[in-house]
C-alpha cells in the first residue's frame, strides 16, 4: 500500500466509525460507511434496518445508493467505499454491482462476512484493503452487543 493512501484509508475510515457511532446511538448495529470519489466523501451513511424496519438498510447498501445518485451514475469505478465492518454477502453483491475501485473495511466479520460464504462476490477490479482501524470497529461492535444483552 503507497504511504499516502494509508493516511487517506485512516481519515476516510474515522468518518465512517462517527457514522458507525451514530448507529449505536440510535439503536441500531454500529456500523458506517462512507464512499469517496476524487478524495472527498460524496455519501455516507449507517445502518438504519430498524429505524426503516428494512433488512438491506445496512450503511453499505444506503452509502452505495446515495452515491450513485450523486453521481448520476449506476456505477462507482472511481470510488472507494470505506465500511467499518466486512460486508456481509448481500452488501458484496451491491458492491461488485456498483464495481466500485476500492474496498476498505475494518473489523473482519468471520461469521457473517462476505469473505466466508464467497470470497470470489467482489468485482474482479476491485481493491480490498483490511484492517483499517479494525480494533475501533471492532470494540463499536462488541460494546453495543454487550450492553443489548445486558
């Protein structure tokens, strides 16, 4: 990975942990996602499956749809979506559809991830960056499960 764009995958990333925070605060699974396009954030977005009472509300799939309708455009070639979490396998398929550039997530997700049921969902194109910022992602997660169940 080139230097600078580890600094850009951090910045980019702390905006979609603020989304994913929002989530928490509203009740909903902490996850948030934010897609850019030139270097600047053109949507973001975080789960709202119960605020919408929708099972596809998840951050990707709003962040992607937000996007493209932006753009003008049903594909995001250009752009990086930065997601807190791996996406599950629905999100995947939104993502290779919309064959976005770049994928950056935090927190693996080894039950519910994309990458256990089909790592080969992805656009073929597309670049998967891990890791980002992953132990905040993944301490959002376990804190909001742990207070729901307690």
């Amino acid at each position: 990975m080139k230097e600078g764009m580890a600094d850009e995958d951090l910045r980019f990333m702390k905006q979609a942990l603020e989304e994913a925070r929002q989530a928490a605060a509203e009740g909903e699974v902490p996850i948030g996602a934010v897609v850019v396009c030139g270097g600047r954030v053109i949507a973001s977005a975080h789960n709202q499956t119960e605020r919408l009472a929708d099972p596809t509300a998840h951050a990707e799939m709003l962040a992607i749809t937000s996007a493209t309708n932006r753009m003008g455009a049903k594909y995001l070639t250009d752009c990086s979506l930065y997601v807190t979490v791996e996406p599950c396998l629905m999100c995947a398929g939104a993502i290779a559809w919309a064959q976005l550039g770049a994928l950056v997530y935090g927190a693996a997700d080894e039950k519910r991830g994309y990458s256990f049921f089909a790592p080969q969902a992805l656009h073929p194109k597309t670049e998967v960056r891990s890791g980002t910022m992953a132990d905040e992602a993944a301490r959002l997660m376990r804190d909001f499960f742990r207070k729901r169940r307690g």
